[in-house]
C-alpha cells in the first residue's frame, strides 16, 4: 500500500497543507494571511489567530482535492520549527490532535529542511528532475542564509551561514526604510528589471570562509539613500529602479561568491537553491547563468513551492516516515534552529 502523508506547515504567516502519495503530490493548499502589509512586516499574535482560524478548512480542501479520506492517511508530518512560536503551536496541536483521533503516527520536520528537499517534489505526468547525492543547497530566506552540504535525504552539513542578517531580511528591510512596501523582496525584485545594475555599487563584506554578512550592505544603502535625500527630497522616486537593481546585484554577488568558493572546496557541483529568496528572478538567472560556466548540474524549485508550503513538509516528513522515524504526542515546537 502507498505511504499517504499530509504535510502541515504552520511556521510563519502562511497556513498550508498537502497531501503526498510515496513522494508524489496530490494536493497544496495554502491560505496566505495579507493583515500584515499595514504593519510592514509580521505580527505574530495576528499570525496565530489566523492560523487558528484557517488550519481546519486548509486541512480539510486538501484532503478533498487529493481525493483521500482521513481514513486514508498514512502519517502526519508538520512543522516543528524553526518559525513563529504561536504559530508553530497551533500546526504542532493540531496535528497531535488528529494523529489521535484517527491512531496514526506523527513526523517531526524542521521547516529549514523542508525547503532544501523541495526540489524532491514529484508530480505525476512531470519528468522526475532530482539532484544526485552530495549536492550543495543555496539556503535563503527572510531568516536564513546558508550553503548546506546534502549527503542523502536526513544528513546536512551547514558549511557557511550568515553571522548577522539574512538576505531576506536586507530585502524586507530596505524596501521598508525605503518606502517600497512589505513583503520587499518581490518589490525589488519587479523595480530591478525595470532599472540600470551598473549605475549604483555597493561596498561589499569581506567575511572570511563561506560564513555570510548583510547588515553592512543594508546599512550602507540606508545611508547612501538618506544622504542623496536630504540633498534631493526626490532622489528616491526618482531613481528607484537603478537603486533596486544596483542593491540586488550586489546581494546576488556576495551569495553567489561564497557558493562558488564552496562548490570549489568541496568539488561538487549539483547545485540547489531554496527558500522565500530562491523565487528571485536575478537570483535564478544568475544561478543558471554559473551553472552552464562552470559545468554545473542546477535545479530550481518551482516558483509555488519556494515560499513556506506543506508540499515541502510532507515530502520531508516522508522520508522521516521510511527511515522509521516518528513524533511522541509531548514534543513541542521550537522556534529557534539551535533548539530543534
């Protein structure tokens, strides 16, 4: 009999579920919560009561575009970190409370996981495109920059991570401060198609090994947008498109150079990205670009599946589910990486 796996990603201010079939996806529902763009960024509190009031009829249309009963589940995989801790409590509590309900087991996923096994989604009727063990993940997202070794499905090695910002977080944070709206990095992404990369440069960090920093570029746009104001109030709106695509190259440089030193390092070169920064239209590009350069074998997650979605936590649950791994109905969500 097929494993059946309903996957429930609760982490931030998405509430998501799908249902997988031995690795193939039959559904991803997602309910994105939009109170947050008057705040500029996520509220927690408001991002738990939505899930609260989401989570049930999320569960209940995938299951229902899948075709399966609950009667049909095999397990339950859902996150149990790293995210928001109310968030995370109202995913972690219901997937408890179904397991009993219908006596099935729990998986634990850490939701970092999640995105770097996204490109192991399949579909039926799509040609499986996997990348081959060991390869290097691209990790980025609002919380997280990282390059992670990937031995086999459950064994990662973190090889360089940001000591300070993420890049998601330069992206959200300089769009706010600038004026461009939440969440910032599509805004930025849409305006730096539109404007000059080579007119606006960025002084870039020199941080030693394959470890990443952003706060310096962040701070240094902030201060070279305020400066430029204050000698023309419309400096902004007038060369908002030029700032946008100086500010995304050089966050797209200073990504793609450590990656490169690693790819080098390491000598592999199957090449994944993943997370919230993965759909970046010049992140992509570059990706590919490297990739024919340098003789890589690159795999980009499909645009629905690199923000938080369960896709990505059932397939991992999946493989948590075959290595015989399961959850005691006391474990408790974590909402930093060290704690999981």
């Amino acid at each position: 009999m097929a494993d059946i796996i309903l996957g429930i990603e609760s982490s931030c201010d998405d509430t998501s579920a799908a249902v997988i079939s031995d690795g193939y996806l039959l559904s991803n529902v997602i309910a994105s919560q939009q109170v947050h763009k008057e705040f500029g960024g996520v509220v927690p509190e408001l991002a738990s009561r939505a899930h609260q009031q989401n989570i049930v009829p999320v569960v209940r249309v995938a299951l229902d575009k899948a075709g399966v009963k609950p009667s049909d589940l095999t397990a339950i995989a859902f996150t149990r970190g790293p995210g928001l801790l109310g968030s995370l409590l109202v995913g972690t509590s219901f997937a408890k409370a179904l397991s009993l309900s219908l006596d099935i087991p729990m998986v634990m996923v850490n939701h970092l996981q999640g995105h770097i096994l996204a490109n192991f989604i399949r579909e039926e009727g799509k040609p499986v495109v996997e990348p081959s063990f060991p390869y290097l993940c691209l990790l980025v997202s609002g919380g997280n920059s990282q390059i992670v070794r990937v031995d086999s499905p459950l064994d990662y090695t973190i090889l360089g991570q940001t000591i300070d910002d993420a890049v998601g977080e330069a992206f959200d944070k300089c769009a706010k401060m600038m004026g461009l709206g939440y969440p910032g990095g599509p805004v930025i992404d849409r305006l730096a198609k539109l404007g000059d990369p080579g007119r606006f440069h960025f002084a870039k960090p020199h941080v030693p090994g394959l470890d990443y920093s952003f706060s310096g570029i962040k701070t240094s746009l902030l201060y070279f947008v305020r400066d430029e104001m204050a000698k023309d109030p419309e400096f902004m709106e007038k060369n908002k498109e030029d700032i946008c695509a100086g500010f995304q190259k050089a966050l797209i440089d200073i990504l793609m150079d450590k990656l490169i030193k690693a790819s080098k390092q390491t000598g592999i070169r199957e090449i994944t990205i993943g997370g919230g920064v993965s759909a970046n239209s010049g992140l992509r590009e570059r990706i590919v670009a490297e990739g024919k350069k340098r003789h890589w074998k690159t795999y980009l997650p499909e645009f629905r599946f690199t923000t938080d979605n369960a896709a990505m936590i059932a397939v991992a649950g999946w493989f948590h589910y075959r290595s015989g791994e399961r959850a005691p109905l006391d474990v408790a969500p974590v909402s930093r990486l060290a704690d999981f």
